[in-house]
C-alpha cells in the first residue's frame, strides 16, 4: 500500500509543480472573478448623465416629447437613482441646418473649458414623423446602449404621434401590445428552488464542456506519461519492486487527484463567487445591483457535490483506458487509433448532453443520466435541469461503480503485459489473448 501511496504521491506532485499546471488553475478562477467585476466596473465607470442637445425642426414641436421622455430615463450607477439625459430643446422650423450647425460646434469639446458642451445633437425635423429617419451627432455614437436608449425613445413617440394623428388611442394600443413576461423557477422534489430556468441551462452548459475538456486532457496525460516511461525504460524499473495493477492504479489515481484538485479550485471559486457578490461588490466598491443583473447562476451544494463525485468516476474508468493504451504502444502516433475509439465514446456522451438538455425528464436523458460511460456526464447536467429521483441517482452510481471495478479490471490484464511489450503494435487479437493470460 505504501508503494502505492508513493506512485500516486510522485505522479501528483510532479504534475502539481509545472507551470502550466499552475497557470491554467488560476486562469479560470480570475477569468470568472473578471466576468464578474469588469461589467460592473465599465458600468460604473460608463454610467453618467449625458447631456443632449435637441434640434427641434418639426412644426408641431414632437421634440417636447421627445425631450420629456428622455428626460424621464434614469439610471442606477449606485444606490440612488439618476437622470440618464440632460435635454436642452430648441426650435429651428425654418432654419433647422443653421441650428444644427450652431449645436454641433457645442459639442464634444473639452468639460474643462467648456462645462455646458453637450454629448450630442438630435435633430429630427417634420419628415421624421413620416419615415422615422432622425440625425445624431455626437462624441458617444460607438456607445451601443445609448444609441439604442434614443432610438427606442423616438421610436415610442413617433409611434404615439402617428397613433394620435390617425385617431387611435395610444395607450389602448400599447396595453394591447403589451408582451408576457414568462418567469421561470426551477421545481425540485415538489419545491420551488428559487433557480431561474435560465440559470440552471447555464450551469448545465458550463458542466457539459467542463467535464468533457478535463476527462479528456487528463485522460490523453495518463496515456502520454505511460508511453513516456515505457519508452524510456522507467516502467522496467518500476515493474521491479510493483505489481503492474499498483502501477496502473498509481498512476490513473495520481493524474486523477491533479484534475480532481483543479476542479474543486475552479468549483469553489464559481461557488463562492455566484454565492457572495455582494461581497464582492462591496470589495470592488461596485453596485451590488450591477453585479447582481450579471448573468452569474448560483450553483447549490448538493450540484457541486454530484458534478465532483461524477468527474472522479468518469475520470478513472476513461483514465483506466487511456492507461492500458499507453502500454499497448510505444509512441503516441501508435495510440491514435485506439485512442479514437475512447474519444468516440466521449464526443457520442458530450453531444448527448445537447440532447438531454431539451427534455431532461425524458427517457433519452433518464437511459444517459443511468447508463455506464455517459451518465458522467449526462447524470450532473440532468441533476442541474431538473429534479432526479433518488432510485434513478444510486442505479446510476451502482452501474457507474460496476463499469469502472469492470475497465479497471481489464486495464490491469493489459497493462501487465503491455508495459513490458515492445516492437510492432499489438492486434486486437493479441490484446485479447493478453486479457485472456493468467
């Protein structure tokens, strides 16, 4: 036992201390803390009332409208509200070029020499009424938000001033368009969760790809490390005072606590950062009302513990297989092709996901969430989607623990006569003639 402790202790130790080890450990948790912080930041930092300059070249003057409904927009950088706009309104019917000229040369110039400049000019004139077509001019057009906010505005007036010209009643007519506002709460075990439909797609979606990138990096390093030591004659040595099972185990063990402890770091970070924003909020001195409109599901404990349980299961029964291929070769060009049946069975349980996503309660995402090799990955997303009967999460772990006790099994009749085998590739015939040797 104590040889195995010593080969699982060397492969994670080894793998621990590189640089890209530890380079892609942190990258995540600071790429999610970013997604984080920074929108709430630009927000914060974009967040100001703009002053705005209406050239009003219309002879019924729509730009008292349109001035009193931008003046009406307000903004939450903080705690307290804000007006989004700043209008001041003139009327040029007649000579609306000549307003227009005498705006725009108001406009975007430096604050410190001139506090009153405005952001902008929106000049809309009688024909704007008719086509919708209005000019802005100004120094903030590459703001999206903005731009979209003015045009949303006169678009609602001019939709009002049309409504009212043809003896329409505008308020009858915006009740009647008013659209339904669908709000979903997830429901498990007869009880509201408090997770938003939305939240729990996102957090299937991250696991999926998550689960899928990790298995098969690490499984593909087990495979590397078994080809490395066998062509450099290390395993003859190890083969000396091991047992080939103690090797394999060791080694798939090893490689698996590495991945096992990066993906609680990055869990934990996603964890603590969906739970406590406004911690972090307060920490960046950014509105937690910022931080909490970010598109950041909370994930439960309960999910973290099954994505975590389902991530070391898949990983020994895949790692177990990249394993006995490695000792089959002698280069990795020479495991391609086994390698490629492994991946399939991945890419068929990856893409599977996809399809349990639409209907998690179905029989197709029941039969993935159950059966042995997929159910890795299809168990934790359909546990993050929907509620999973508890008979449905042990069969599901009893046949997972059965699949891995079985590959685990055959690894080590390949792995003991593998690792000593050099020269040409195995056939699958020999391989099965080494499973078969006693």
């Amino acid at each position: 036992m104590n040889k195995l402790f010593a080969v699982i202790r060397r492969e994670f130790i080894a793998r621990v201390r590189t640089k890209a080890f530890m380079i892609s450990t942190v990258i995540l948790p600071v790429f999610i803390v970013a997604i984080t912080i920074v929108p709430a930041l630009m927000m914060r930092g974009s967040s100001r009332t703009m002053h705005i300059a209406i050239a009003d070249g219309t002879t019924d003057s729509v730009g008292n409208v349109v001035a009193a409904d931008l003046k009406a927009i307000t903004i939450t950088p903080g705690d307290e509200p804000m007006p989004a706009y700043t209008v001041d309104l003139y009327h040029g019917a007649g000579h609306i070029d000549a307003l227009r000229d005498s705006l725009v040369s108001r406009t975007a110039r430096d604050r410190a020499i001139d506090p009153a400049t405005f952001d902008g000019v929106l000049v809309i004139t009688d024909a704007t009424t008719a086509t919708g077509k209005a000019d802005y001019l100004g120094a903030n057009t590459s703001s999206i938000d903005a731009m979209n906010q003015l045009e949303s505005t006169l678009s609602h007036v001019l939709m009002t001033r049309r409504l009212e010209r043809s003896g329409v009643d505008p308020k009858l007519v915006a009740g009647a368009m008013t659209r339904a506002d669908l709000s979903t709460t997830k429901v498990s075990d007869g009880k509201a969760t408090g997770q938003s439909g939305a939240e729990s797609f996102a957090i299937a979606y991250f696991m999926g790809f998550l689960l899928y990138f990790v298995v098969t990096i690490y499984g593909q390093q087990t495979l590397t490390s078994v080809i490395e030591e066998k062509s450099s004659r290390i395993m003859e040595v190890l083969a000396s005072s091991l047992r080939p099972f103690q090797m394999l185990l060791g080694k798939v063990i090893g490689v698996g606590s590495v991945g096992l402890f990066q993906m609680t770091i990055w869990a934990a970070t996603f964890f603590f950062v969906s739970r406590d924003r406004a911690q972090l909020a307060g920490l960046f001195h950014v509105s937690p009302a910022a931080m909490q409109q970010l598109p950041i599901p909370t994930m439960p404990v309960g999910l973290l513990v099954v994505f975590l349980v389902y991530f070391v299961l898949g990983f020994l029964l895949y790692g177990a297989l990249y394993a006995a291929i490695g000792s089959m070769c002698n280069t990795v060009k020479d495991a391609q092709q086994y390698m490629m049946l492994v991946t399939m069975v991945l890419v068929f349980g990856f893409f599977g996901v996809f399809a349990l996503m639409r209907d998690p309660t179905g029989s197709f995402g029941v039969t993935l969430s159950i059966v042995p090799f997929v159910s890795q990955f299809a168990m934790p997303v359909r546990w993050s989607l929907a509620a999973v009967p508890a008979v449905q999460l042990v069969m599901s772990l009893i046949f997972s623990v059965i699949a891995l006790l079985g590959v685990t099994w055959l690894a080590g009749r390949i792995y003991r006569t593998g690792i000593l085998m050099y020269g040409k590739k195995p056939t699958l015939v020999e391989v099965a003639r080494w499973i078969r040797a006693k």
